[in-house]
C-alpha cells in the first residue's frame, strides 16, 4: 500500500459496548485480506497505567510480553489479531501529562507558557504515527464523547485528520438503549452524542449502532435512518451490531453488513471476505450442546471483567474440543464453599492481591486435592496451593508473607511465599512487580512425563508474570519429599547443574490426582482463537472427564 492508512474508533452515549472488539473485528477482517495491522489504545485517565487500579475499578490488567500493565482491550487485540503487542500500543492520559512535564522540568520549553493546545495536542499526534511499520494502525480513544478527560484526545485526532485527509477512516461506535416498558429502542442519546462529536469538529465516515436487538426485537430501519441523517451519512455507512453469543461471532456477523463495502471505497480495493479457518468453530457457540462449568475460586465476584482473559481462555480451550465452557464465579468466602466447588466440573484459583479470601482459597484448594477434582491454579493460586499442601501435607505451620500484617500474627511460623530478594523494601507500588515474559523450564520428557511437559510437549517456554512474591526455594525437598512435584522453572542463569532459579509450575502426580497444577505467571495472556493455552486445554479436557 503506497500510504499508511489510520482506523480511529470514537465511542459514544456510555463506555464498555465494545469498542475495542470493533476495532480488532475491522483489524482482522483487513488483516485476513493480506494487510499488516498494529493498534494504539488511547486511555483518557490520569493513572500511568492500570496496573495500580483495582479490578472493582477498571477490570482485568492485562500484561505485555515487555511488561506493559495495560487495557483489557489490548488482550481483545492480541487474540482477535494473534499477535504480541509492546507497550507502544497503550497510551494513557496519565503517560501523557507526565512526559510533558518531564520535558517541561528538562528546559525543553524554556521561556514559553506550556499549553493543552498547542503542546499536549502535538505530543499526542506524535503518538498517533509514532512507529508505525505496519500497513494499518488502528486506534482507539477511550471514554465517551463529552467526558472532560477524553476532549484532548478527539481534539489531537481532529488536527491530526485535518493534517492527514486522505489516510483517516473515522468509525464512531454508540449505544441504542430499549426501553422495555414502552416496547422501543430510542435513539436520543446517540443523537445527542453525535451532535457533541460534531460540535467537536470530528466527522465519522461511519457508525455503528450497539444495541441489544434480537431477531423478534429488531432495531428499526428507522433508527437506522435517523442515525444516518444526524451523522451526515447514507444509511449505507450506518450498521447495526447488536450483542452476540460469543465475541467471536462479532467478526464473522460484521462481515455480512456494509462495513466491508464502506471501508473498500475507503482503502480503493477490495478485501478477501472470509477469516482464518479455526473461526468456524466458533459459529456455533450459541447453539453448542454439550457445556461444562468451571468454577473460578476467587474473592472478587461481582466484577467477571476481573478475569476477562481466564474467561476467553476457558471459552477458547472448549471451542476447541466442540464444547461450550461456561464459568461462574465462587465466592472464596462462602459458607458453601465445598457443596459450590461439587456442582462444577472444574476449578480455577486465578491471581489476586491482599489478604482477604486467602484462608478460603486454600480451604477450597485442600478439598479440591482430596476429592480430585481438576485444578489449575494460577499466580496466587499456585502460591495458595504451595501454602496448602505444605500445610496439610508436609505438616508445616506456614504462611504467605501478604496474609498476616503484623509480627505476632506470624511468630511461631515459617513464611514459604515471600518478596523476591530484593523486592521487599520496594514502597513504589506503579510498574514494581516481576512483570513480563520470562522463560519456564519444564521438567520431563516422553519416557519420564510429567503433567507440564505432557502439555506443553516442549522444555522450554515464555509465559508472562505479574506478581511480587515467590515460593521460597528452601522449602521445595520438603515439598518434593512428599510427592508436590516442582516442574517448572525459571533459571537466572543457565538451568545446567544450577540452583539459582524460582518455582514456576507445581503439579501432583497423575496417579495421585487426575489434574492438579498451578503455574506462577498467567497462561491466560498467552491463549488465542487459533489455538488453546495448554494449561486451559488439559484443564477442560479433564474437566470433561470428571464424574461429579
Ligand atoms: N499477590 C501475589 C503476588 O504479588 C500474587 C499476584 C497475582 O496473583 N498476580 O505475588
């Protein structure tokens, strides 16, 4: 393509319809028509990244193989796209101010008033070309049209459109609510959003209408028609998207609408409309039969976009094996915590933070290895799981250093989850942790298997880490003497006749349990639509197994 072509996605009436599963739909329409794609994530809040924000707040964290803590969108990116992104694909507005302050202390403004418009605005454009090797970049500005903290941002993309006509498709995404009592969607505040859009200066070549229409409960042409009118449009480049089964319905339903046809004039040639082939499988999710539940032990239950990419992962790994996996939350602090655990067919105690619910995690984690139910166990849930079995198992009066606050709560016992060396006296708490791909080491091999190297059918692998604490390595013959088998590792130098490492997979025997294993980092970064994580893969087919 002779010029680089830019995707901008604006958002409006209410956040959290999508946008970001747009985005990568169009990507991976344009991606599967031969084209390179690469993506930015513009976030209008003030935090440098969410990776200090509560999951009550902002969601799951998602984590880059360079250590990025960012956006759940960004995962939506990687699986719709399959691809590893780099931090240069978020920018939040906290990122923003700071180097512009940055800059302003270093004297790279010196003897001129700092200003929104012209200085912010221009640093933010830079952002927008920033890199870009690829033949699309596809943004996203967060937030809705009208929100204070999102302005800078559409007003950086109107300039940054003027300067660039001819390489700007403009999609603007928003809600169409209905209202059950009077039977009707209403189009009020998606009008009333557009109009602060153009008020902005921002024209959309497109808009796309969320909604929750159903085949009885369609959303009239005449909403259509009226969107188009107040948008400057033909109803050609207005289409509707109403919720799906699956988001991974979304790209095949969108490539049936005028998406396609708009963004061929657009680009003046014409794309290939079918996607990668494992996206068949997906078409039937809505009507798969067969379902399995796995149940996600966790203190945070109100909030499922905590663990968005446990969630997809599940999802994936049951795709593939014809099933349809779906996942409730259990409350680690429930009274009925073991009759909760019986009526799944799975559990996952995925990461987490602070003290609260550890007791009940590893309550549910002893019953869960005493009655062989299937058992992965992620980041906290590996260091719960240690903690358990040198408990129950070795007979040690143990504890992780984040569940007791004071002295006299831990005199008497030993600490066999603590800070890695060095990590301990850290107070800043923004980008500190073990974060990022790191290689595993996985023990085994076809004539002496164990569970983690019958999965990944490899020695070696990079899984992406986003934690402060580490099993301590003083503990593991005890461990090991009682049959919890260490098998992977990461080496921090060669793995040859070397004991400088830290744990990374524990497991127990097959004999002893069907499918008990905990990994240290978080395999659910890793899964995508074409093939399953192995570690979610083997815990639904043993899930599938289990007689309840
Ligand atoms: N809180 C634990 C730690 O910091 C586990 C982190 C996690 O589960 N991501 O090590």
């Amino acid at each position: 393509m002779s010029e680089k072509k830019y995707i901008v996605v604006t958002g409006g009436v209410v956040s959290g319809i999508g946008k970001g599963i747009t985005a990568a739909t169009v990507g991976l329409i344009l991606k599967s028509s031969g084209l390179s794609i690469d993506v930015i994530k513009f976030d209008p809040y003030l935090n440098i990244d969410p990776g200090t924000m509560s999951p009550f707040e902002h969601g799951e964290v998602y984590v880059l193989d360079d250590g990025s803590e960012t956006d759940l969108d960004l995962g939506h990116y990687e699986r719709f796209l399959e691809t590893n992104l780099t931090g240069i694909s978020s920018v939040t507005a906290g990122k923003v101010y700071n180097t512009i302050l940055e800059q302003e202390r270093e004297g790279m403004f010196l003897g001129k008033n700092v200003q929104l418009i012209p200085n912010v605005t221009n640093y933010i454009k830079t952002c927008f070309s920033k890199d870009f090797e690829s033949d699309i970049r596809l943004i996203e500005i967060g937030g809705s049209t009208g929100d204070m903290e999102g302005d800078i941002f559409l007003e950086s993309f109107r300039q940054f459109r003027l300067e660039n006509p001819a390489n700007v498709f403009h999609i603007h995404l928003g809600y169409i609510p209905y209202l059950a009592c009077s039977g009707e969607y209403k189009s009020k505040p998606m009008q009333s959003s557009l109009r602060e859009l153009l008020r902005s200066g921002l024209q959309p070549d497109m808009v796309i209408l969320r909604s929750e229409a159903t085949n009885t409960r369609p959303l009239d042409q005449s909403i259509i028609d009226k969107i188009a009118l107040f948008s400057n449009l033909t109803p050609d480049s207005v289409i509707s998207l109403p919720d799906m089964g699956s988001i991974y319905e979304v790209p095949m339903y969108v490539l049936k609408t005028t998406l396609l046809g708009n963004l061929e004039v657009f680009f003046g040639r014409s794309f290939v409309s079918k996607l990668p082939d494992f996206y068949d499988k997906y078409k039937p999710v809505s009507v798969l039969k067969d379902e399995i539940i796995i149940g996600l032990v966790t203190k945070y239950t109100k909030l499922a976009d905590a663990y968005l990419s446990v969630f997809e992962s599940c999802k994936i790994a049951g795709v593939e094996q014809g099933l349809r996996v779906k996942v409730v939350m259990i409350d680690s602090d429930s009274e009925t915590l073991e009759k909760d655990i019986d009526s799944v067919q799975g559990i996952i105690v995925p990461g987490g933070f602070g003290k609260r619910g550890m007791e009940g995690k590893i309550k549910a984690i002893k019953y869960i290895r005493e009655n062989n139910i299937p058992f992965l166990g992620i980041c906290l849930g590996l260091q719960m799981a240690v903690v358990e079995y040198a408990r129950n198992v070795c007979g040690l009066d143990v504890y992780s250093s984040e569940m007791f606050d004071n002295e006299e709560e831990k005199a008497g016992k030993q600490c066999i989850v603590d800070f890695i060396p060095g990590q301990e006296n850290i107070k800043k708490k923004g980008g500190t942790m073990r974060l990022g791909s790191y290689k595993c080491y996985i023990q085994g091999n076809n004539t002496q298997s164990t569970l983690a190297y019958r999965l990944y059918e490899v020695n070696e692998t990079l899984e992406r880490h986003r934690h402060r604490l580490e099993v301590q390595n003083a503990f593991v013959p005890i461990l090991e003497l009682n049959g919890m088998k260490i098998t992977g590792k990461y080496y921090f130098e060669s793995p040859v006749g070397n004991d400088k490492y830290l744990v990374e997979i524990v497991e127990l025997d097959t004999s002893v349990h069907p499918y008990f294993i905990a990994i240290q980092s978080h395999p659910e970064f890793l899964s995508r639509p074409s093939k399953a994580h192995p570690l979610f893969k083997g815990l639904v087919e043993a899930a599938t197994q289990r007689v309840g």
